[in-house]
C-alpha cells in the first residue's frame, strides 16, 4: 500500500505530464497552419 503522500506526488507528477496533450494532439490532427494569409501581396 502507497502512502498517500506518494499518491498525491505521483498524481501531480502525471498532470504536470499531462498539460497541452490535447490541445497538441489537436494540433497534430488538424494543422498548425495560422488562420489568417502569410503572403498577401
């Protein structure tokens, strides 16, 4: 049995981890190409 301590650290670990996966998987699928033009002229 882990000490709740342990838990929290773990946990907090993973989150941090975690941050900006989803908005990089969206990003990955769909493009990162800006929505306004580069090269107008």
């Amino acid at each position: 049995m882990s000490s709740r301590t342990g838990k929290t650290t773990m946990a907090r670990k993973v989150k941090i981890a975690r941050t900006g996966k989803r908005r990089k998987r969206k990003e990955q699928n769909k493009g990162t190409t800006p929505k306004f033009a580069i090269h107008k002229k």
